[in-house]
C-alpha cells in the first residue's frame, strides 16, 4: 500500500501537537479535546470495543434465536475490519517508533 507523502504530511499537520515552550505552543488548556493523536488512537481503539461487544452480543441473541444470521455475520465483519484497522495503526506506529531508534545521532 503506497502513501502519498504530501497526505502523510496533511495528516501530520493535522493531528500535531506543538511542543509547551516553543513559540507555536497555545497557551494551557488551550487545545480543543479530541484534537490530538493519542485522542485519534483512543477513539479508535474505543470503536473496536464497542463493535466487538456488539457482535458478541448479536452472537448471543442468534444462539437463543432472536437475531437475523445477516445481521450477525454484518456485525462481525465490522468488528473484524475495526480490529484489522487498529492493528495495523499500531504495527505502523510500532514501526516509525524502531526506525527512529535506528537513525544515527
């Protein structure tokens, strides 16, 4: 899968925080909540829970009969999709952490 750099760029530029101190830093408490990265990761991490419940749940409600099989199947797709997403956040994030490790200093 090709990233074009100027959409990793705008993505960046988008979720950055600036650095307390520096002269591009807003004032404390200043920052609108849900605009940093960790907030992103958070979200997402919080939608794979929320899909997970709700196909173990429409799981349970088929058992007993009281649930579509199409709905079910449905569910659990987006579960696997939402997990699938988080995942590969985090193998990317996990790799960016190792390559900086790597550069010389």
């Amino acid at each position: 899968m090709a990233i074009n750099p100027s959409d990793a760029a705008a993505a960046y530029r988008a979720h950055a925080t600036p650095v307390p101190g520096t002269l591009n830093a807003p004032a404390a408490g200043a920052e609108p909540p849900g605009s940093s990265f960790l907030d992103m990761v958070r979200e997402g991490v919080q939608e794979t829970v929320k899909a997970n419940k709700a196909a173990e749940q429409l799981s349970i409600d088929a058992i007993a009969g009281r649930a579509d099989l199409t709905d079910v199947v449905t569910a659990i797709s987006h579960a696997e999709n939402t997990l699938r997403t988080v995942v590969r956040v985090r193998d990317r994030m996990i790799n960016a952490y190792q390559q900086v490790l790597r550069m010389p200093i």
